[in-house]
C-alpha cells in the first residue's frame, strides 16, 4: 500500500491542528496553574501575617496596644487626608485668584493700549483741526487784508469824488456869481441905452 503526498499532506495539516489545540490547551492549563500559585502564595502569605501577630500577641505586645498603635497612625492619616484637602483647596483658591489677576491686567493693558491709540487718533485730530483752522484764519486775514484794501481804495476814490465835486461846485459857483455881477452889470448898463 503506497502512500500518496495528498496522504501525507492531509495527516500533516491534521497533526498541525492537534499541536495548535494541545498548545492552546497547555496555555490554558498553565495559567491556572499560575492563578493557583498565586492563590497558594497568598495564603502563605496570610498565614504567615496570622502566625507573625500570633508571635506578637505571645511575644508580650497586647492585641489592644496593637489595636491602640493602629487607631493612632489611622488619625495621623485621616489628619494628614485632611491637611491634603485643605492644601488642595487652598491651591484651588490660589489658582482661581491668579486667574482673576491676570484676567483684570489683561484687560487694563488691553484698555491702557485701546485709550492710548485713541489718545494718538485724537491728538493727530487735534494737530490737524488746529492746523486747518489755522490755515483758514490765514486765508480770512488775507480776505480781511484785500476787503481793507478795497475799502480804503473806495474811500481814497470817494474822497477823491467829494474833494471834485466840491472844486466842481466851488468853481460853478464862483462863475455863477462871475455870471451874476456880469449880469447885474449888463442889466444896470442896458437901461440907460434905451430912449
């Protein structure tokens, strides 16, 4: 009887599946066996804790003593649990009014940097109102100085007008009485040429 490959192959694929259940089922075993030694080593341990306060207890240190030591450091940690709480509370604090602290600087030097660029934007406002205003008061003393000019010009002139008119109506009259003797005397000379 001859053996074929495909034989061969499917015992191989066979006892590879075994091995995997036999290892599956070794790791399996070996770590219950690693929680029993486990469990053992803690009940050596007990009876170890168990047999040491026995030898205590024989050894002349009273069970209330023990019981008095272990109340004592039990305040001791409850107080220091306590002291923890409070220092924890207190940092608590701390950090709360550093947060406050440095919220309320962060909004002065925010306002402290807003008012000044405000201070800057409104002097530069200033600078240039008080610069137009003084361009237009320049501009209105020149306005003023031609208006001056003007008006001493039409005054120079109105004189000037008054002081002809006044020649013009001094000379008319000067030859209207001219006139009026010369007319006086014409009529006192015609009277006596008429027959």
């Amino acid at each position: 009887m001859s053996v074929t490959i495909q034989q061969i192959l499917s015992d191989a694929k066979r006892l590879a599946s075994k091995l995997k259940e036999d290892d599956t089922h070794a790791d399996t075993l070996l770590s219950q066996t690693q929680f029993v030694y486990k469990k053992i080593d803690a009940m050596k341990q007990y009876a170890d804790d168990l047999s040491e306060l026995n030898d205590m207890e024989e050894g002349g240190i009273p069970h209330e003593d023990l019981v008095n030591s272990i109340r004592t450091e039990s305040r001791q940690l409850q107080e220091i649990v306590r002291e923890n709480q409070i220092l924890r509370a207190m940092v608590a604090e701390h950090q709360t009014a550093l947060e406050m602290i440095m919220s309320k600087y962060r909004t002065q030097v925010s306002q402290l940097l807003t008012q000044t660029k405000e201070d800057r934007l409104m002097s530069d406002l200033t600078a240039k109102t008080i610069e137009e205003k003084n361009e237009l008061i320049v501009h209105q003393e020149e306005r003023i100085k031609e208006m001056m000019a003007v008006m001493s010009l039409a005054c120079r002139l109105e004189a000037e007008e008054a002081t002809k008119k006044e020649e013009t109506i001094g000379r008319l009259q000067t030859e209207n009485q001219t006139l009026r003797k010369l007319l006086k005397i014409s009529s006192d000379l015609s009277p006596t040429e008429k027959p």
